[in-house]
C-alpha cells in the first residue's frame, strides 16, 4: 500500500486536472450556444428578408453579437445552411453507430434518422423557414448538395462496415445511403406540407411506405390473407 501522502498528492494532482479540464468544457459549451442562437437568427432572418437580402450584419445584430464573432463560428451566410446539414448528418451518423449490431440495416437507418429529425423539427418557425428557403433559393440547393453526397458517403461506408458488404463489389450500401438520405428530405417536405401533429409516426409511415413498394408481393399476400 502506498503512503498516504502519495495518495493525498495523486487526488490533488487529479482535482488539479479535473478543475483544468472543466473550463474547457463550459467554454466549448458555450461556444456551442452561441453558434446554435446565430443560426437560428439567420434562418429567421432568411425567412423575413429572403436569403440574397438578409446581411451578415443583420443576422449578428438579430443574434446579439458582433460582425466579428460572427466570423468566429461561419465563413459565410452559405456557411449557415450547410452547417444547418451538416448537425443534422452528425446526428444520423452518431445515432447509427449506436444502434444493435445484429439490427437490420434499414431499421438502424429508420431508429436513427427518427429521432434526428424530430430534434430539427422541434424548433416549427426555424423548420419552416428552413424548407421554405430551400424551395425558394436555387444557392441554396447548390450549396446543400456537396453535403448529402458527404452524408450519403459516409453513411454507406458505416453501412458497409455493420454489413460486411465490399462496397466496390456491393452497390447495397450506397443505395441504402441514398434511400435514406432521399427520405429525409421527403420527411422534411411531408411535414412542411401537411403539419402533422406526430413527426415520428409520419417518418414511421414512410417506412412503410418504402417497403411497400420495394416488397409488393408481401403486401399482397397480407392483404390475400386477411381477405
């Protein structure tokens, strides 16, 4: 057993790591909220001004802070949107990751993008501005489409990996990839249009939707069998 004051010296070098460790923490904490409340701004600024007319000026007025810390968190007013995707791809891919090996593909990707989803469309006013942009504003479209196909890269490689499948061999992966990706965006238009009052079983009907038409035949045959 070692003496006691090493031990009082290790708990002291500890407390000494944890104390330093903790600031990192709030300030990156910070730094996170504060990105998240400029975006929000901008996207509502994008909704009332149109996206060509709404500065970056009057996005850091509209979130409190200054042209300058602006700078810190965006390179750029298209910076905003793509960061907007690239959160939502970060949520996905995580949440993949974590779902049970032995689960079926297709229903890790629906488990995933779920509750992704249901997080963005929790803000309704940042949602809709954010749809109805993107239907407005062909920039906007353009500097999405560099980031679904990173998505759909990445997300087929992660597929790939749960699967086994050789992805050179193995087109499974990136069309799997893609269904999903593509899918997210009908969620996202379903929603806009519709308003439905429960985004998870909406994204849960798309689902079966989706197996619907890829397996018609068991379609039929529950349908013969309830007859």
């Amino acid at each position: 057993m070692p003496p006691v004051p090493f031990r009082i010296s290790a708990r002291r070098a500890l407390a000494r790591r944890t104390a330093a460790l903790a600031p990192t923490a709030l300030q990156q904490r910070k730094r996170q909220l504060v990105k998240q409340e400029i975006a929000h701004a901008a996207w509502l600024l994008f909704a009332d001004r149109g996206y060509e007319k709404a500065t970056v000026d009057a996005i850091a007025r509209a979130a409190g802070v200054s042209r300058r810390t602006f700078f810190r968190y965006f390179s750029s007013k298209e910076d905003v949107v793509v960061g907007t995707s690239d959160a939502i791809a970060e949520d996905v891919l995580a949440a993949f990751a974590r779902r049970p090996k032995g689960e079926p593909p297709l229903v890790a990707i629906q488990r995933a993008i779920r509750p992704a989803i249901e997080t963005r469309l929790s803000d309704a006013a940042e949602a809709r501005a954010i749809v109805r942009l993107l239907r407005e504003s062909r920039t906007l479209r353009r500097a999405m489409l560099e980031r679904h196909a990173r998505l759909e890269e990445r997300l087929a490689a992660a597929i790939a990996e749960r699967t086994g499948a050789d992805p050179r061999r193995d087109p499974t992966p990136a069309l799997l990839a893609f269904l999903a990706r593509a899918l997210m965006d009908t969620a996202f238009n379903v929603w806009f249009d519709q308003r439905p009052k429960d985004v998870g079983a909406m994204i849960d009907d798309l689902f079966r939707r989706l197996r619907a038409v890829a397996s018609p035949r068991r379609r039929g045959a529950r349908r013969a069998s309830e007859a």
